[in-house]
C-alpha cells in the first residue's frame, strides 16, 4: 500500500512550522498547497525541509520528510491530492479560507465519485473562531447540492489551538536555505474531539479535548492577552523584542498580575485545575523568554484595534475577571497601553490614535472597547491611561 497522506494547505510558520513536522513524526508523507512558487520548487525537488528548533537552552536541527509540494494555483493538481488524502490541514488565513475550498470541494467530489466514503478530517489551524464553519459554507457552495449530505456525513472540520511560536523568516535565512523554518520546541496541539467524523486520527502531539471552548479561551486570554501585554507596555517603555520586555521588572510585574486575574477567572469559567494552570503560567513565560526566537514588540503589538475588541484578549479577559468576581486591575494596564499606542508603522495604530484625538480617549475606550468610562473597569483604564509608563513621561 501507498504511504497515507496528509495535505496541508499553507506552508508558512504553521504548515512547516508545525504541522509538518508532527505529521511526518505520525507516518504521513506530508503534501503541502502553497502559492510561493520559490518555496513550492524547492520543497517538491528535495523532497524534504530543515526545521531549526530553538528552544531556550538548545537548537536542534531537523530534515522532515518525506514531503511533496505543489502549488496552489494548480488546481488540478491540488484536487488530486484532496482526492487521495488521509488527513487535511489548513494554515493559510482566515482570507485565504474562501480560495482553498472550490479545489477542495472538487477533490471531494472526485473522492466520492470513486466510492472513498472513508471519512475525511481537516484539521483548521486558523486564529479565527468559526473557521469550521467559514470553510463548511465555501465548500458546500462549491458543490452540487446531493453531495451536501455526504460532506456532513464524511468530512470533519475540527479546529485546533495553535500555540508554537515560530516567526517569518528573514530574507537571510531564506537566501540560506528556501525551505528552512526555525521554531520553538513546544508540541502540543489541542484539537476539538466533538468535531472529528469516524476514528480520531494518531497524530504525534496531537490532544482531542472536549469541551474545546475553555482551551481556544485559555489561547485567547492567556497565551494572546501575554503577548499583547508585552508588545504594548514594551512600546510604551520602548523595548525592541518580547523577551526584552519580560526582562523588565516594571513589565514583569504587569503581565504576572494580568495573567493571575484571567488564570483565576478561566478556573472559574471552565474547571481548570489550580495546580495544572499554575504549571501552564510558569511553562509560559519561559518559553516568551525564549532569545533566539526574537519575536519583535512591533509584531506583538500589531493590529490593536481588533486587540482591544470587546471580546478580544484584553477586554474580554478583563470581562471574564469581572464576571467571576475579580477585579481586573493588571488587565486595565494592558487596555490602557494599548489605547497609548502610537506607531506611524502600523496602519490600525493610526487608526486608533486618530479616534483618540477625535473623540479623546474616554471615547476610544468606548467606541472600541466597548468600555463605559463611568464603569468600574472604565475608571481603571483611565486611570493607567494618566499614568507615566516610563517612556511615555520621558
């Protein structure tokens, strides 16, 4: 028998990142869709990729294959894959969603015209909440309406939380090496076991849990809010990285104290064990520390208009404390910077800080964050805002 495959549409941080890697470690040969020719080429002629793995006290190097590539645009190419797979996986952005599923509903309909009624699971490696079902209604729209049923019945659309941090490589690390991607050890990926159709597949790191919500919650205000907490307060004391920003005290203090009040606040939402949540907290911020992936505060920082939405890592954590009895004052910090975030390099930040002179920031706080400035968690902020952040006062 031929060796089964999992198609992974994205080759990117994820794709190679990740995926690649815990499939090849699973028996897949690993078949990645992308649109990066360049890329595309060189995987497909060598068959394999090199994955540097920086971890805080060593860097492993790794050749993972066998892998075959094709691009994207082939569409031939790619519903012939579709057609054949054991396994999917999607890491491509929520815009690129609507682009995959017409050669994935044509794969599946070639599949199915070949009576493989086999079920078929996707795993969706998206930072978007309803990618299963975003994906669900491209793919259905891209099929006759008889194979509806069979799409319900045989496909599984099963989001995943991804949380291994591997940054873009740099143009030097791909004139070096165009399949290199370089990645923190972290190997883990939980799954949302209600999602699958038929047997759960065996994939190395792979963790089906139930119910999913308190695991894409805890990524959310956890693992997101961390970031943004370092990329905010490490602009307003200006820091270039992450871990430069962890290593100030002044900081440190304000991300501890974040991350207790949603820690305790997920303890009450879903469950969570103190000692288990305790032990993820401390694993955490050891792997923020991490020197060698060099995760800039610009990057963290990005985008703070969708950052400070009201159900979004900042606020909706803060939202979660309140309603769980624990007033958010670490969290407020957070808010606060954000809101004080002025970089002329980021088109959503000069969107924000327009809305800030326009309608002062008791508005901003309003219109973005859904925060009443009269409300305990609005007086909080406010509060922060007035206050020096060290780089802010000079």
């Amino acid at each position: 028998m031929s060796q089964a495959t999992a198609v992974v549409f994205g080759a990117g941080s994820v794709g190679r990142g990740f995926l690649g890697q815990l499939f090849s470690e699973s028996g897949y040969e690993v078949v990645f869709v992308d649109v990066d020719a360049p890329l595309v080429a060189a995987l497909a002629a060598r068959g394999s990729y090199k994955l540097r793995l920086s971890g805080v006290v060593k860097v492993e190097e790794l050749t993972i294959g066998p892998v075959r590539a094709v691009d994207g645009r082939d569409v031939a190419a790619v519903v012939k894959e579709v057609a054949r797979a054991s396994l999917m996986a999607t890491a491509v952005g929520a815009r690129a969603l609507a682009a995959i599923a017409k050669p994935i509903a044509q794969g599946l309909a070639v599949r199915w015209a070949a009576e493989n009624t086999v079920p078929l699971n996707v795993i969706l490696c998206e930072n978007l909440h309803d990618a299963p079902e975003q994906l669900h209604t491209a793919i259905q729209a891209n099929l006759p309406e008889t194979l509806w049923t069979a799409l319900d019945a045989r496909v599984g659309l099963v989001p995943a939380v991804i949380a291994r941090m591997s940054p873009v490589p740099t143009p030097e690390q791909r004139a070096e090496d165009p399949t290199l991607i370089v990645a923190e050890p972290y190997k883990v990926i939980p799954v949302d076991r209600e999602a699958f159709v038929g047997a759960i597949p065996q994939v190395v790191g792979m963790v089906a849990v139930a119910p999913f919500e308190a695991y894409t919650a805890r990524k959310l205000f956890i693992h997101n809010a961390a970031h943004a907490l370092l990329g905010y307060l490490g602009f307003q004391r200006g820091h270039t990285f992450g871990y430069e920003a962890l290593d100030d005290p002044w900081i440190l203090e304000r991300v501890q104290g974040a991350l207790e009040e949603s820690a305790r606040a997920l303890m009450g939402a879903y469950g969570f064990e103190a000692v288990a949540m305790r032990e993820h907290l401390d694993y955490m911020l050891t792997r923020f520390a991490n020197r060698a992936l060099a995760d800039p505060v610009d990057r963290l920082a990005r985008d703070p208009l969708r950052k400070l939405a009201p159900g979004d890592r900042l606020v909706g954590a803060a939202r979660l404390a309140e309603a769980h009895g624990i007033r958010p004052e670490w969290l407020a910090w957070g808010i606060a910077a954000a809101l004080a975030y002025d970089n002329p390099e980021d088109e959503h930040s000069v969107r924000l800080q327009a809305q800030v002179r326009e309608r002062g920031v008791a508005g901003a706080l309003r219109d973005v964050c859904g925060i009443e400035p009269a409300e305990s968690l609005g007086s909080l902020v406010l509060e922060r805002f007035a206050a020096p952040m060290a780089g802010r006062d000079g």
